[in-house]
C-alpha cells in the first residue's frame, strides 16, 4: 500500500493510473523479496523542500529527484523479518521532486509518466537494500531496476 503525500508547492501529482501502477510494481518487487505486503509513505515535493532533506539527511546543498529513507538498514542481507504475520511492513519514504522528474523526462526524451515511474522504482530498491555507491552494486541495482519496470 503507498501512502500519498504532497508539497502545496509541488507540480501536480502523477494520474491515477500511475499510482496504481506504482503500487503494482512494488507488490511485484516486494514479493520477490519475499514481502508479502508493505506500506511505502511516498510524497512529492518542490524543489525548495527537496533541496533542504538533501541538506539536511545526506549533507548535500542540491535539489534531487528521488530521496530514500528506509526503515531498515539490511533488510537487503535478510535480517529482517519480511511480515510474515500477515501485517503489512512498513519499509519506508520515498520522495520524489516534481519540478525535477519533469525536467529529467524531458532531457531523456520521455515522458513524465515514465520518468516517475523509475524515480519511484528506483527508490524503491533502495527501500529493499539497493545501493550503487560501488560498480558492482550500481549494475545490480540497474538490473534489478529493469527487471521491476518490466512487469509493469
């Protein structure tokens, strides 16, 4: 289940559509992690807003398109358990800057849909113990990034 947030300031949010896609992938990917069933807190935010949890959470004075802030460190590794009691778990925020995902879909040459789609994706996986500070870890998280944009 992904709950909604949005900043008063923020571009519009993304159509019914794309939610329930959204929401469809992270079923898919939760599952094949072994997550029967999750709650993601996703918010969209202005680019103001965005650049001041970039300061603050990860010491950088930017505007970002997609910030992460799971629940657990290494759900990754398996050392958490994945709600198998039926209750939903709870992995964690995703936050995604409108005003940025609109920019970035024009300089990929796609559309918005698509460009909001894998920033959720994206911070999806790291909400499933993704990284790609390292090559190693950067292809499989792109892989794995691939693999989920796939199913939808």
């Amino acid at each position: 289940m992904i709950e909604l947030s949005y900043d008063a300031d923020a571009r519009e949010l993304p159509c019914l559509e794309i939610i329930e896609k959204m929401e469809l992938l992270s079923s898919k990917a939760c599952l094949a992690h072994g997550i029967a069933s999750a709650e993601i807190s996703l918010s969209f935010v202005a680019p103001g807003e965005m650049r001041e949890m970039n300061a603050a959470h990860r010491g950088v004075d930017a505007v970002t398109d997609v910030l992460s802030f799971p629940l657990y460190d290494d759900i990754g590794a398996g050392g958490v358990d994945a709600g198998a009691d039926g209750a939903p778990m709870i992995l964690g925020d995703i936050v995604i800057c409108t005003e940025r995902a609109y920019e970035q879909a024009g300089e990929y040459g796609h559309g918005i849909d698509r460009e909001l789609t894998y920033l959720f994706v994206h911070g999806l996986l790291h909400l499933l113990g993704y990284d790609h500070e390292t090559d190693g870890e950067r292809a499989r998280m792109r892989a794995a990034e691939e693999r989920v944009l796939a199913e939808g």
